[in-house]
C-alpha cells in the first residue's frame, strides 16, 4: 500500500485513502473512514462531482455493501474516477 501511495503521490495525481475502520485509518497519513467520506459526500442528499483521480480503499473486503453501493454511486456519477 505505501508503494501505490508514494507512486500516486511522485506522479502528482490526486487521492483519498478510505478505511473501514479508525484503526486502520491511523496507520496511513490523511486516511479516512469510509463512513465519513460517503456521509460527507452526500449529506446534500445527492451524488457529487468530486475532484480526485483516485480512491485508494485499504482492506476492501471489510467495507459494508451499504457503503459499496454508495461509493459505486461516485464511480458512475464521475468520469475522472
């Protein structure tokens, strides 16, 4: 994972680091919980156009469907991701 993260960060692309859990969203620099990134994302009640190249999800088997779905939503909303 910190070779994916440092080549992401060497050729300049933008990312966010997504966990399922705070635990693990404390081991990487600027992670996230997947939980706050999808409720951030649409507390507007709508699927947003978001500005990064790339979403980076450290042990994607322990993500729930609910948020899957809605991180799916993103994929197809935006075309840059």
């Amino acid at each position: 994972m910190k070779r994916v993260l440092a080549e992401l960060d060497a050729r300049g692309l933008s990312y966010v680091v997504l966990c399922p859990t705070h635990c693990s969203a404390r081991i990487h620099k600027d992670a996230r919980t997947v939980a706050s990134f999808v409720h951030k994302m649409f507390a507007r009640g709508r699927v947003p156009r978001v500005k990064l190249q790339y979403i980076v999800i450290d042990e994607a088997y322990n993500v729930s469907t609910l948020h899957w779905t809605a991180l799916a939503q993103l994929f197809l909303a935006n075309e840059s991701l």
